[in-house]
C-alpha cells in the first residue's frame, strides 16, 4: 500500500437465489473474473454456503477471498496528491 490507504481484505461470498443463476450466471462470473486476472474464485454448493453464512439460503455461490473494502475518503484523498504532484488543480465551486 503505496499510499496510506486503509483496507481490509474481508472476502465476498457472491450469492445464487436460483437454480438457474447458480447452472448459467455463476459460470459466467468466474469466466469473466478470470480474463480480468482474478483467478482466485471458488465455486460453492448450497451447503458451502449454509457452512460458511448460516442465515443464508441459496443455491450456491461464489467465494471471491481477495474481496475487501477501502476507505473511500481516504483512497480519494490520495489520488487527488498524486494527481496535484503530476500538476493538475481541483477547482470547486467554480462559476
């Protein structure tokens, strides 16, 4: 983290309410992560899910471990100082 940015890698458990998204959608999604270089994704069962999210009912889903959340702010402050470094200047509340 190059820039002080707070996050925590907290994973995502992406969720199929139906048979049909679980056989057509979820496929799909991984295919898609995958061409993009995130090949870290795991297919899971309903009862994957039931272990891992009790309250949850589904038909299956998928675990994305490399999922995590950043502090917006932060993560905005730091690309305005590097674009401000490279020379440009907000303007707000400008006519």
């Amino acid at each position: 983290n190059d820039h002080g940015v707070p996050y925590k890698n907290c994973g995502k458990i992406l969720v199929a309410t139906n048979p049909e998204q679980f056989e057509k959608d979820l496929p799909g999604i991984i295919d898609r992560a995958s061409n993009n270089g995130v090949k870290d994704l795991k297919l899971l069962s309903a009862e994957d899910v039931k272990f891992l999210e009790p309250n949850v009912d589904s038909c299956g889903g998928i675990y994305s471990p490399s999922t995590g959340i950043v502090d917006s702010h932060a993560f905005m402050l730091a690309m305005l100082g590097d674009a401000e470094n490279s020379g440009a200047v907000l303007a707000v509340n400008c006519p």
